[in-house]
C-alpha cells in the first residue's frame, strides 16, 4: 500500500532525471557539430604557435589603444 501511495514520487524522479540526461545528450550533441570546431588535440603546433601570435598582437594592440 505504502508504494502506490509514493508512485507519483518515483515517476516524478524518473521524469527529472529522463529530461535531465536527454537535455544534457541534445547540448551534447549540438556542441560537437558545429562547423569550424576542433577538438584541441587535433591543433598542431604551428596552429598553436600561430594562437599565440594572433593573442599577442591583439594584446600589443591592446596597450597601444590604452
């Protein structure tokens, strides 16, 4: 008796974490398709060399608008 008395507790827990893991697989999803994105792995180190060029040069321009 005491189950059935708590069902709408269980059902409401199961549709939280439902809504919860299916919400979290959709961001998931829409994060790792987006066109120009790149696994940091994937960067070679030119890549990386040219990042940090690029983050210098903007710094520098940075100070000299300042």
């Amino acid at each position: 008796m005491n189950f059935f008395q708590n069902t709408g507790w269980f059902v409401g827990i199961f549709a939280f974490v439902a809504l919860f893991t299916g919400s979290s697989m959709l961001v998931a999803n829409d994060l790792s398709d987006q066109p120009g994105a790149i696994q940091f792995s994937d960067l070679t180190d030119s890549d990386i060399d040219m990042i940090i060029a690029v983050k210098d040069e903007m710094q520098a321009a940075k100070i000299q608008a300042n």
